[in-house]
C-alpha cells in the first residue's frame, strides 16, 4: 500500500508514562485485542500492559455489536487496569476514559470531540471513536480482578470502509480534517491521556466530571431510553456525580441513567 500508515513498536516502547503503554505489544492482525488481554491474563495480571493490532477479525463493540476493524485503517487498542477503588467506582471509568481520549486527540489533531453519553467520541456529529470496557471479576469474593478498556478511532477510513450499518454514522479523522495523524503518534497520546487518567482515578473526580459535562453533546437533548422493561422519551438535563445520565421524562420527573441503551435523537442522524 503506497503511504502506509505503519505503526511502529520503537516509537512505542518509550513512553515516559507510570504505567500505562509502560509494556506495548504490536500485532499485525487479532481477533480482539481486548481478547489478546484476557487470554494473556489468566495467569499473570499486568497492570498497565497495552495491546495494539493493525487490524482485527473479531473486533467487539458494546452491547454485542460488531466493530468493523479493517487493516491500516483505525487504531484498535486495548489496555489493562488495576484502579485502586471501590467497586461501584469501576462504572465511572468509562467516561473518564472519554474524557482522557478528548484530551489525547486535541493534544495531536487540535479539534477536541463532543461526548455522547456515555463514552463516543464525536466529531461533525458523527461517531469518531468507540470504547468498549470489559471487568473480570474473582469468582470467590466477587471482588474485580481487572479492567479492560478497548479503544477503536477511526482514522483513514472512507465510506467504503465502514459497514453499512455503521456507514451514516461514522467518520474517520481523515474524512473530518482532510488529513489524519500517523496510528503510531496518535496511540502514544492515547496511552499517556489513559496513563494521566489511571495516576488521578478516583481522586481527581471533580476535574474530569466538570471536564465530561463540558464535553457531553447528549446535553440538552430529547433522548430514548430503551431497557428491557420498554422505551421511554424525555429530555437530558444533567450529568449527575457518578456519570449518570439525568433525563426529564415527558410528565415532568427526573431520573438518573445509568443503565440501558440510550438512543439521542438529532446526533448521528438518529430521529
Ligand atoms: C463501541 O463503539 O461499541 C465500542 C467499540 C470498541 C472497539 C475497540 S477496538 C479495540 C478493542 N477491541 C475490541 O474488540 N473492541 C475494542
């Protein structure tokens, strides 16, 4: 491929960071990476060890999805985390990690994205970025062994290169700004905004919710609630102290969301 955007494992292997990226593995092609993760974990837990895949075969995206991960186009990275925490306080991890993925991609492509809750990255409306995060829990205390976060930034794709379910929602870096930052320089910035995030979580909650509210597009806007117990419509009204998503139903109450997918109308062209 003339111009290939080739990660390189020397440009990673330096970071500077504490933990995070402090041990990076690069694959040319995966299943998942964050499956590279769990399978390397089962005896040996590495906190902070990241794996990137220039492609993968079986790439996840929450809730069951498919994430459509050709080679040379995206970054597909994964990282593991140990958070020193109370339980209940794994949940905010995700949306820090927007939070720490803004940071990273205005720090090398100098546009910071808009948040949909609770962790896409957007970018003119359409989906940039992907994070799906994984717990692995000790079966005898119930107590979490480890976090896995899996990040997919779509970075030289076209429409073509998108599934066509996905092909009205998305948008890669180069389609947004015209030219896009090399994988290699973009994962770097990822790895030491994960690593930033990993030294202050949890207590540095205040700085990276106001951080969150700022960014968050869902704000304002008329949302679906679809949970298992049925659809409901209200509006957006806040982000609440553990992330949750305040939303005014149509009679007038207020409730915090945390669970259940939430469709927004208005972005990505949902109605
Ligand atoms: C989503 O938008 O639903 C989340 C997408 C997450 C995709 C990334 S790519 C790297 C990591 N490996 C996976 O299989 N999934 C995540």
């Amino acid at each position: 491929m003339l111009n290939a955007d080739v990660l390189s494992p020397e440009a990673l292997s330096h970071l500077g960071t504490q933990r995070v990226g402090r041990h990076v593995l690069l694959f040319d092609l995966l299943d998942s990476t964050n499956n590279e993760i769990r399978r390397r974990s089962i005896d040996t837990v590495e906190n902070g060890l990241a794996v990137i895949a220039d492609g993968q075969t079986g790439g996840r995206g929450r809730r069951g999805r498919n994430f459509l991960s050709p080679a040379g186009k995206g970054l597909y990275l994964s990282v593991l985390l140990q958070p020193c925490c109370a339980p209940h306080e794994l949940s905010m991890l995700t949306a820090w990690a927007a939070v720490a993925l803004c940071d990273a991609l205005e720090r090398v492509c100098g546009v910071r994205p808009g948040i949909k809750w609770p962790n896409d990255l957007v970018l003119n409306g359409q989906k940039l970025c992907g994070v799906l995060t994984e717990l692995e829990l000790e079966a005898e205390t119930g107590l979490p062994r480890y976090v896995i976060l899996g990040v997919g930034v779509n970075v030289h794709q076209t429409e073509t290169d998108f599934g066509p379910e996905v092909a009205d929602i998305a948008i890669s870096l180069r389609q947004a700004l015209g030219a896009a930052p090399g994988r290699t320089e973009l994962a770097a910035e990822i790895l030491r905004a994960l690593d930033a995030m990993d030294q202050a979580f949890p207590q540095a909650r205040t700085h990276y919710l106001e951080r969150y509210r700022q960014a968050c597009l869902t704000l304002g806007k008329p949302v679906t609630v679809l949970r298992a117990a049925g659809t409901r419509h209200g509006t957006a009204v806040g982000i609440d102290e553990t992330f949750a998503l305040l939303v005014r139903w149509e009679n007038g109450e207020t409730e915090a969301v945390s669970a259940g997918e939430v469709s927004v109308r208005g972005l990505y062209g949902y109605t």
